[in-house]
C-alpha cells in the first residue's frame, strides 16, 4: 500500500538503525587490525577527533534544534559513527583487494579522509531523520546540506572524494539515499566547490604550471 | 536499482583522490 510520506520516512530510519544495530562505534577488530598495520598507527588520533568532531556536532545540532534536543543530536552522531567505521572497514578491503597492499598508513593519517567520511555518514543519518524530524512532527530544513560542512569546517572539494567510494562500500544504502548523496555530488561539483576560498583554485594553478598533460578532446560539432 | 553514475576508472578509488597511492 502507498506510505505516507511520514510512514516512508520513520520505516527508512527503522531499516537505518537494523542496518546499525550490529555495527560498533568503536573501530573493530579488522578495523584495529589495519590501524596496527599502519607505519603510524592513527588509532588515538582517529578516536580523539571523533570526539572532538562529537561534542562540534552536538553543539551546532542543539543551536538548530533547540538545547533540548542536545540528547538527541548526540544519539545520532552515534549513529553516524557506527556508519563510520563500518564504511571504512569496507572501504580497506575494497582497497586491500584493489591494490595488493596492508598498509594504508598514509590514508589513515590524513585528517581531510577521516572528516569527509564521518560527514558523508552523518549527512546520510541526517537525511535519512529529515522526513519526520524525529518527532513525528516538524521538518528538519536547517540542517540540509551542506550544513554538516560547516559544522565540521570542511572543504566540500574534500568531501566530494569520498562519496563515490562511499556508496560503492555501503550496500544497504537505498535508492533514496543513494540519489541523495548525488545531488550533494552536483550541488559540490556546480557550486560549491568553485566558491573563493576553495583548494580547487590552487591545483588547478598547480596542474597548469605542470604543463599539459592528456589531449584536450576536439569540440564537438 | 539506483542510476548513480559510478565515474571512477579501473585503478582508481580513494587512495588516489587522498594522493595516498
């Protein structure tokens, strides 16, 4: 039978939190297990800005939402946590099996890779909330993309990177959400990644001092 | 069944767009 949009939205969040249910928000064993095969294991530094990146979260969720609803703000950067270190175990495999390696220590390091994942994770918690606003009654608008950018202070040229291999490593992701996370791509790609403060500027400058690289296609007639 | 348009290449994924390769 048809739902109602409300109907849609809390059965997406019951799917989001089965999904979950079994997924940690602590890193894994497998996960542990790539931190210690780093040549500079992350594991405190992966733990303590997902801390930090917690209380950041929390604060600006109760500004848009009311400080009562601290609580719940909290809840569901859990929530996104779990989604985390769940998509990043999938992700090493895919690329352990992709490039023969273990050792991912670079990767793991870069703070840019571990922010972009846990905002791309919390923007799929938070859509996945926007139907029903949690209550069952309002309409979550203030916290639309890209306004997990902002809370994280984070480049959107940075978090475009991860959503295509974000997808590819999440299965359970739904149509919705998979369209979802493409229009963030396109709302990156056509606007926001070309504001005046974006990296993009700067290597595109590098890249032409680099010199030409590929041909240029021919116009098209 | 979702139309998402997968633009990476053969030999290309995260590790690469973090300039990790």
């Amino acid at each position: 039978p048809p739902q109602t949009p409300v109907r849609a939205a809390m059965n997406s969040i019951q799917q989001l939190r089965v999904v979950l249910a079994s997924a940690s928000d602590a890193p894994s064993e497998v996960l542990s297990a790539y931190f210690k095969n780093c040549t500079v294991d992350p594991t405190q530094e992966i733990t303590q800005r997902v801390r930090r990146l917690g209380e950041h979260f929390s604060q600006r969720f109760a500004q848009a939402m009311g400080q009562r609803c601290m609580e719940i703000g909290s809840q569901r950067f859990t929530l996104g946590t779990r989604l985390y270190y769940r998509v990043m175990e999938s992700m090493l495999k895919s690329e352990e099996r992709r490039l023969s390696v273990q050792n991912f220590s670079k990767l793991l390091n870069d703070s840019a890779f571990h922010t972009s994942l846990l905002a791309c994770a919390l923007e799929v918690v938070t859509a996945t909330y926007r139907g029903t606003g949690g209550f069952g009654v309002a309409v979550e608008t203030d916290l639309s993309f890209p306004w997990i950018l902002d809370v994280f202070q984070l480049v959107a040229y940075d978090f475009y990177k991860v959503i295509e291999s974000f997808i590819k490593a999440e299965p359970s992701l739904s149509r919705d959400m998979i369209k979802h996370l493409e229009h963030c791509e396109h709302l990156v790609m056509e606007s926001i990644a070309w504001r005046g403060d974006s990296p993009l500027f700067e290597l595109l400058h590098q890249a032409r001092e680099e010199g030409p690289g590929e041909q240029a296609e021919p116009p098209a007639t | 069944v979702h139309d998402y348009h997968f633009g990476l290449e053969e030999g290309e994924g995260v590790s690469e767009l973090f300039d990790c390769d």
